[in-house]
DNA sequence: GACGATAGTCTTACGGCGTAAGAGACGTCA
DNA sequence: TGACGTCTCTTACGCCGTAAGACTATCGTC
C-alpha cells in the first residue's frame, strides 16, 4: 500500500473538516480514515486514541482566539470575550467539547496567562486577575451554549415546532416574548452585548461584590 | 417471566441513579435494563428511546429548580440562580446534558414561565424579562459547566497534575493565582457571587446597556 | 544491488452500543 | 375455554473504539 503522507496535523485538520460538516457525533475513527483514504486503525499510528483526537480539535479553536489585550482593560477583555464567541460559532458542533472540558492545553494556557498578566499590570491581583478571565471565558461558553449548541449524538431538537405549539393560556409571557423576537440571532446577540457589558461594568479591581 | 412492575418513572429514577452514580458514560439501555432486573429492550415499552430517557432526566433536574419570585427581582433572581446552581452541583453527571439541550420540557417551560411573569410585573417587557431570565440560567449553566463539567465518555483530565507541571517562567501569573487559591471550593463560589452580582446588577429595566 | 531496520499501513477480532422485528408468556375478562 | 391486550424476551444488524500482530514501503549502510 502507497504511504498516504498523513500527519498528526492533517488528522485533525480533517477532523475539524469532518465535525463542521456532519457534526460530532459523525466523527469515528473509521469516517475520520476514509476521509484520508486509509483504514482507521492507520490513525493510530499518529495519534494515542480518540479522545487525543477530540481534545486536538479544542485546543485548535482555543488557540485561534488571541487579543491584544492593550488599551482600557475593559475594552479589550470584551474584545476577548468576542473572539471567543465568534471562534465559537464558527465551529458550533465543537461547543459541547469545549464547554465540557477544561482548558488545559498549551495553546490554551498560553493565552489565559497572557490575558491575565495584563490585568495584573492593571492593578488586579494574579487570583482577581485570573478570575476574571475566567468568569467572562464562562459566560461567553454559556451564553453560546444556549444559542448554538447541540448534544452530540442526538438529533437537533424542534424549538421552533415545541414553541409554536405553545399555549398562549399556559404561557402567555413565552408567547409574548417569541412574537417580540426572543430567540432571534438579533436576540442571542443583544442579550450576548448587555449581559457581557453588565458583567464587565460589575467587576472592577479590588471590589469585593 | 414475572413483571417487573415498571413505569416511565421508575425507569428515569434508575436511570438517574445509575448516572449519579457511574456517570452519563455508564448509561445505557442494557445496563439500565439489568439494573431494574430487566433486559434492554423491555424498556422501549415505557420510553421510546434513549434519547427520551436523557430528555426526563434533564427535565426531573430543572423540574426541581422552584424559586418563589416574591419581594425584590434582584433577590429572587439571585435566589433562582443560587437554587440552578445547587441542583447542577448535586448532579454534576447531568450538567454536559442541561447545558446543550435547550429546555422544551413542561416542567423547565413552566418554571421560566413565572419568572419572565414575575419580572414583567416589575416594569420589564415580556422580552426583556426572558431575556434576563435566560441570561441569568446561562451564566449559571457556564459556571457550572467550568466548575463541575465533565465531558460524557471520558476521563477525568488530570487538572491538579497539569497544573503542578506548570512551568513558572512560562506562566508566571498561572501559577502564583494557584498558590493563591485558584480552582478551590471557595474560589468557584466567590467567583460565582461576585460575577452574578455584577450580572444583575448591571442589568435593570429599560436599561439598553 | 542486497539487506536489515524503521515507519507506515492493513487485517482480524473482541466486546460494547442502540434498537428493529417479532415471538412468547402473562393477566383479565367474556 | 379462548381471545386479547400487556408486558418481556430472543435474535439479529450495523455501528463503535481499539488491541494484537502481520505485512509492506522506504531508507541508510555496505
């Protein structure tokens, strides 16, 4: 058999190819070979196991999501917390995988510490620092949870059918809500804007609450 | 054979054991049978499939999260989120489950049913109180995920292990934040206090920013 | 060119999974 | 008794991750 010139690299590149265009649950090692053109087990050889494949596949995105973090802290923390979303929702079948598991990754790791030295040169403790590089990284995982983000291995679920059969009786202010937009992409993002700005405008150097 | 006895809820209450238990990983239909002393596909009788089962049990957990929205909304929002966040912790197995299925079940529709209500008598639109709503239950869901979040059918990552490999030149902050506490109990809990003050405090009625 | 080592690929197999199809056994009531 | 609805089981299919090990292509050295 011809060699196929495969690398830890093209697996995952291929890998990421395969998620963003049948979703998490359709990557097996077996599709993930034949995307390659070689039999699953050939994959081995370039990588431990699945899960080696999985955590490759977050810290790419992570590490793709890097912000200067010059200029007022608050700027530019935002501007973090928006490159995480954006990263994210170019990639939504990797949400689950990445709010499920803790960034421990060098890519990752790299830009926690960047972000969180800039904010101790702003007068922020190193545990204050990096608590609240973490509370945003958290609320920006979450919030895009609830826009994008699908179990892995089961069907999308019908939001859009469960609402319209909604009882206007049992439900009036859900009602209400949907025929005013809520769920919208509009909406996920004006939500995403005013709850990050209320979180940034709540924490500052020293507060204590 | 002799009958089981079984139900749909008997069925979800195993199920439910058996996640708190061995984790989402561990279930499946067979294990699940033969802990009701029953083969797999005697349960297709009481629930259509596996995914049905997942659905009850995210909708047993949210069904449990009650607040009585009375006095003032920062303080029962407060309370509602408080109240997410202990029933997320006391069934960690369940947390990757209600963070990327959107809740569409009576009981969780019910509960942000009253909410959005509750908040609509205080002077916010119908919209606006969902919105608040839904804001406060993703922060929750986000910090959660990052305090307790497993990734269903994987280990456990070794966090204290990468962490006491950290390299101080590299990641200088990292490290002195860890000595100072980072990734402990009270560190979560802090942590969640004070960005969900921030949270609501920033956030009021008519405020579009 | 010959030959051994190394790197890369494949075959086979095992034990798990969800669940479709349908065969039986049980309890109840006519 | 017999029929019928309720409940349970058996068997089978096609997936999955991956352990074990056989095979082959390529390269360095003589």
């Amino acid at each position: 058999m011809p060699r196929a010139g495969l690398s830890r690299e093209k697996v995952l590149a291929a890998a990421l190819a395969l998620v963003d265009r049948e979703g998490i649950a359709a990557l097996s090692m077996r599709k993930l070979g034949a995307e390659l053109g070689v039999e699953a087990m050939t994959l081995y050889y370039y990588v431990p196991n699945k899960d080696a494949v999985l955590d490759g596949l977050i810290d790419m995105a992570v590490s793709r999501v890097t912000v200067e973090p010059v200029g007022p802290w608050r700027e530019w923390l935002r501007a973090f917390a928006v490159a995480i979303r954006r990263e994210l929702l170019a990639h939504p079948a990797l949400l689950p995988l990445v709010a499920t598991r803790p960034v421990l990754a060098p890519g990752g790791l790299a830009t926690v510490e960047r972000m969180a030295a800039a904010l101790r040169a702003e007068g922020f403790g190193a545990l204050e620092g990096l608590q609240l590089v973490n509370a945003v990284a958290t609320f920006v995982v979450g919030h895009t949870l609830a826009e994008a983000g699908r179990t892995p291995g089961h069907d999308d679920p019908d939001v859009a059918g469960t609402m319209e059969s909604l009882d206007p009786e049992e439900h009036p202010v859900l009602v209400e809500a949907l025929r005013a937009g809520l769920g919208t992409p509009e909406d996920h993002q004006e939500r995403f804007d005013r709850a990050l700005d209320a979180l940034l405008h709540g924490l500052a150097p020293g507060t204590s609450l």
